[in-house]
C-alpha cells in the first residue's frame, strides 16, 4: 500500500531506485528506465495531498482539472469557467 510511503519522494544517483524523503525504499528495479523513475517520483509528489479517489475520478472525466492546496486559484478557475475542479481545498 502506498500511503505507507510519504512524500515527496526521490531517485536515487543509479535512476534504479524510488525512496522516500528519509531513504525508505519504495520502487527497487535495477531495470527501470531513470526517466521512467523520474517521471513517476513527479507525478507522486505533483499529487501530493490529493486523494487518489479525485485523481481516479478525474482521470475518469473530460474537462476536469485536479489541484492541490492553491485555494486562490481554485476559486478564481471555478468562478472564470465551466471546468469542474476535483481536488484539495482550503478552508
């Protein structure tokens, strides 16, 4: 399960690693591709603090935008069109 592993995450020096922060190992390959590793180390720390549920349901729709923790934005995107926005908000 991967909530047991914190963000952000990183790779290591060899590109055959994903740790975590604090040098937990969460993807050990010493076949993966380095930009593979680094395109999936993005897009998990990009997500951080969304939900995976809104990032499936998302996914699962057009026209949706997925945000993080940019209330400002949030506010100014719903109120400039008619995208549904899925995503952390703060209150």
């Amino acid at each position: 399960m991967l909530s047991e592993f914190k963000e952000p995450w990183k790779v290591d020096e060899h590109g055959a690693f994903i740790r975590t922060s604090d040098d937990q190992d969460v993807v050990e390959d010493w076949g993966m591709e380095p930009e593979n590793a680094a395109r999936i180390v993005a897009c998990v720390n990009a997500c951080q603090g969304i939900p995976t549920e809104d990032l499936v349901k998302a996914a699962q729709r057009e026209n949706t935008v997925v945000l993080g923790n940019c209330d400002s934005l949030w506010k100014a995107l719903e109120q400039a069109t008619d995208i549904d926005i899925v995503g952390v908000k703060e209150t």
